[in-house]
C-alpha cells in the first residue's frame, strides 16, 4: 500500500530560489531583446528577409557539405592516426606523433591559406605528362576541405586513441585468448566499447569544427559567410547579414547538438551519468509548484 493510500500528506518541494532566478533571467533577456529590437542602425526588416535568401542558403548547403566531409575524413583519418600511435612499429608511432604535432601546433587559418596557395610550392601536380597544373586541382572549395580534414584527423586521432586506451586491456587479451586478430578485437571488441568515451569529446569537435568552416571565407569557398559578407558588402548591411549567418550557425549548431545526445544516450546506456539533453523542459517542470513532491510522515 503506498503511503497516499496510508493517508499520508504529500507536500510539494518549494524552490523559491529558482524562482526568482528564473524571473530575473527572464526580466533580463526581455529588457534585452527590446534594447536590441528599438536599435534603429539594425534593419531587421533585411535579416528577416535574407534569412532565406537563395545566396544564403546555398551557403548554408555549402558550410553543411563541408562540415560533414570533412568531419568523415578526419575519423577515418583519426581512427588510422590513433592506431598508427598505439603501434608497436616505432616509425608509425613516430609518423603519426609527427603529424598530430604539426597539425594542431599550427593554426588552422594558415593551414587553409598554404592549401589554397600550394602552387607556390608546387606549380604542378604529377611527374612529366602526367602532372596537371595545381591551380586547376585545388580549387578554394578543395583547399577548405584538404585544410579541414587533415587538421580534423589530429584532433581525432587524440579522442580515439584516449577512448581505446580507456578500454580495459584484459578485453584485448581475452579476445585474443578466443583466437582473434589483434585488429579484429580492435574492430569488434575494443572499438565498440570504447564509443561511450569517444562520442563526448567527438560532438564537442563537430560544432567546432562546423564554426570553424568560417575561416574559409578568406579563400572565398563559398560558405555561409562568405555569402553573407558578399551580400552585406553590396549594400552596406554588413552586421545585418553576420546577424543572418549567427542565426544559421546557432540552429546548425542545435541540430548537432540534438544529435550528439541522441548517440551519447545509446552508447552509454546502463552507466551512470547518461546525458539528459539540455534539459529546459525539466527545468520549467521544476519550477512549477507541485511538480516536485515529497513524501513528509508525521
């Protein structure tokens, strides 16, 4: 017989601290949003318009594209640099340390600018009639994406290999006492397990990455603000059109959230500390009186 039955009172938990937080928050952002709103060197009227505007949106199709090329490549990338320098073979260990060195020591917006500029070390491309002329193979869209995912697969290589080395080593050995390979225990036993640790930090390099894509406007790839600063340069609506570009930057980056959590839910499930999503919902639940009980016997 539950305690209601028993004719227990039930009195509900009062959070007047989060109400009152809540109230000045929201005071806050509404004095905020009506500041911004009565600015008269805005033209709103122009973001509401461009929001949709075929240039922006084809943008947008661009930034999307790039963004998930470029986070493909630098797992697959990730994964091989991981392994590489969890080899027991001294030179792909030193190859691979090598390589992560240099691409996360270096600045993402000169590897960008030395893709895009490759001619200058290279004019041509091949050997004798083979080669082909390098201006004509990169391309502002293939420099972006050459820069992005080779400095994506440094990243990478360090989440996998702190997500396989999370993995106990007695699973590796079991699954070699079974008689696997030491690459099929990677792929079947090792790899799966150590997901849980690998997601986190991975969604985490995917909205990086997905705002790291601006940087390409310097070679004008195409992107979402390189079309934005295109068209507020025509008409001088400059911080309009960066307001239109954060807008679809913010929902993109929404979009991935809301996937990260959905993958995190199911690699972690039976371990404590699952992901709950942001978790505005609860919250409004919470400060509703009543919403939250508890149990007082007299």
């Amino acid at each position: 017989m539950t305690d209601r039955a028993q004719g227990l009172p039930v009195v509900p938990v009062r959070h007047p601290g989060q109400v009152v937080a809540a109230v000045v928050v929201v005071a806050l952002l509404a004095w905020l949003a009506v500041a911004i709103g009565r600015n008269q060197f805005i033209q709103w009227d122009a973001v509401g318009e461009r929001l949709t505007a075929s240039a922006i949106l084809g943008g947008l199709g661009v930034t999307v594209w790039l963004t998930i090329a470029a986070m493909v490549l630098g797992v697959v990338g990730g994964v091989g640099l991981a392994v590489a320098r969890l080899s027991s073979n001294r030179v792909l260990r030193v190859l691979s340390g090598g390589y992560i060195w240099l691409f996360r020591g270096t600045p993402v917006l000169v590897q960008i600018l030395v893709w895009f500029n490759l001619a200058l070390f290279f004019p041509r491309l091949g050997f004798g009639a083979l080669s082909v002329d390098t201006n004509s193979v990169i391309t502002p869209f293939g420099a972006a994406l050459l820069a992005l995912a080779l400095n994506e697969s440094a990243y990478m290589a360090e989440i996998v290999r702190g997500g396989i080395q999370a993995v106990d080593q007695g699973q590796t050995e079991a699954a070699q006492a079974l008689g696997m390979k030491r690459s099929l225990a990677l792929r079947r036993i090792v790899l799966p397990q150590a997901m849980r640790v690998i997601i986190p930090p991975t969604g985490n390099e995917l909205v990086t990455l997905l705002k790291t894509t601006s940087l390409v406007a310097v070679i004008g790839a195409g992107d979402l603000l390189t079309k934005a600063q295109a068209i507020g340069a025509v008409d001088f609506t400059r911080m309009e059109m960066l307001i239109v570009a954060s807008i679809w930057y913010l929902a993109l980056v929404t979009i991935a959230t809301a996937g990260q959590t959905v993958l995190e839910r199911r690699y972690t499930r039976g371990h404590a500390g699952s992901p709950q999503g942001p978790g505005w919902g609860r919250l409004v639940r919470n400060l509703l009186p009543g919403r939250r009980m508890q149990e007082v016997t007299r």
